[in-house]
C-alpha cells in the first residue's frame, strides 16, 4: 500500500512525523516533489514522485495538502483510477469541488498534534480505508454528513485559539515569577487535564462545571471577569466567523 502526499508543507510534515511514529514503513510514502519534500525524504527516507501525475499513477491512498485554493486545479485531469482513494486535508474545499472520479473521496481534518499521534481527526464520509490512515494520527471520528464536517472543522481554528491562551497563560504566569518552563508545561497539561475529563466522563458539561465551581472561589471570580468582558460571546462570535469562511455563506454574521 503506497501513500502518496501531494502537497509537503507544515501539516503535511505534522502527519509524516506521525505515520513515522506510527511505524508505517517510510518507503510506503510517496511525495510530491515540492516544499519541504526533497528534505524530508532525505532526512527519513521517503520516495520523491517524479511530480503530481506520477504521485498519482503510483500510488494506493493519495493525501492532498495542498493549499484550499489550490485544490481543486490540482488535483483536476490526473490519472485518478477505481479503487483508489484521496483523503482531502484542504479546508473549506466541498467534495463537489474535487475531480477526481473514478477514485474515491474522503475529506479529513488533522491537527499539527499528528506529529505525536494526538490529533482528533474528524472526516467524511466514513470509509474503512480512510479510518485506517487516520488512526495513525490520534482518534479518527467520522461524521454523518458534509454539513457536519464544516462545523467539525471550526475546532481546528479552536486548537491554535487553545495554544494562544495556553501561551498567554504562560507568559503571564512567568512574569508573576513561575519558572518559564514550569509555566509552560503547567498550563498546557491544564488544558489537557480539561480536555480529557471532559471526553472521557459521560456527565453533562453544565454539570461538571457546576460542581468544579465553588460559590466565591477563584473559578468562579474567574468566569466572572470573562463574562463581564463578553469572552463567552466573543468566542461564539469567532466560531461563527470560522464556519462563514468555511462555507463561504453570503449571510455572514457580524464579526
């Protein structure tokens, strides 16, 4: 089974370093020979393509990371073959913008926390062979409809929102006096910490917090401040800004 990456930027050397991590076989890989792929094939021993048309004949599974606008004049009149299938990370990019019939189409959206093998890649639709890939990666979770990908994909955006406030907690944390590397290991295990009890406990989320929050303690006068400063709202108001942009609605909402 040959892996082919049409396109090697960041996110796509995120996902190679997991696959590594995975075990795969780095000789299975096939890139295209731009970006970031003549050094990364050299450093771990991945197979460069002659170019895309190349990737394309060669390979089994064919991940296009390739910029959302270019997407779709990229992957348009190459020798896509039945049986084969294409896993999109492209962002905001619809199915229906993807040519490349007889082969199958998947769309997926993973985290830069491929690299470590924790990014929770949902994807559409749910095909056994793309779960496969994308277990690789962290937890693959399939989606019941396209609809439900774009809104899935807003978490994406939310992730680096997450490692911005992880970083401004640090800083903040490190000029009361915390050690810097104490403070940045501290408040990104927090998130962690918050993350997991969440997705691993079946009780509602209100409930849950309900009970973290003491009546005049420090979470409460916390949330108190954000509130005040309409955080709460803003953070909806940029989740909504994200989906807009996604799917290019004309009934933007204010931003």
């Amino acid at each position: 089974m040959i892996i082919g990456i049409l396109g090697v930027g960041h996110l796509a050397a995120s996902m190679l370093a997991g696959f590594l991590r995975s075990g795969l076989d780095p000789e299975t890989i096939l890139l295209s020979p731009r970006g970031k792929a003549a050094a990364l094939a050299t450093r771990h021993g991945f197979r460069l393509a002659a170019g895309n048309r190349d990737l394309v004949e060669r390979a089994d599974i064919v991940i296009v990371a390739v910029r959302p606008a270019q997407a779709p004049e990229t992957v348009m009149g190459l020798p896509w073959r039945e049986g084969q299938l294409v896993v999109s990370v492209c962002a905001g990019v619809p199915l229906s913008r993807l040519e490349v019939a007889p082969a199958r189409a998947v769309r997926a959206m993973p985290f830069t926390a491929s690299e470590i093998a924790a990014s929770p890649t949902v994807y559409f639709p749910d095909l056994e062979q793309a779960r496969a890939v994308l277990d690789r990666l962290g937890p693959a979770i399939a989606l019941a409809s396209e609809a439900d990908f774009e809104v899935a994909t807003v978490s994406a955006a939310v992730y680096g929102w997450a490692q911005d406030l992880i970083r401004k907690t640090a800083e903040w944390s490190s000029a009361e006096g915390l050690d810097p590397a104490i403070a940045r290991r501290l408040t990104a295990l927090t998130f962690v910490a918050a993350g997991r009890l969440i997705a691993e406990k079946g009780e509602p989320m209100d409930q849950m917090l309900e009970e973290l929050v003491t009546p005049g303690g420090i979470t409460e006068r916390g949330l108190q401040v954000l509130s005040a400063r309409s955080v709460p709202a803003a953070w909806e108001e940029a989740c909504a800004a994200v989906l807009d942009k996604l799917t290019g609605r004309a009934d933007a909402r204010p931003r």
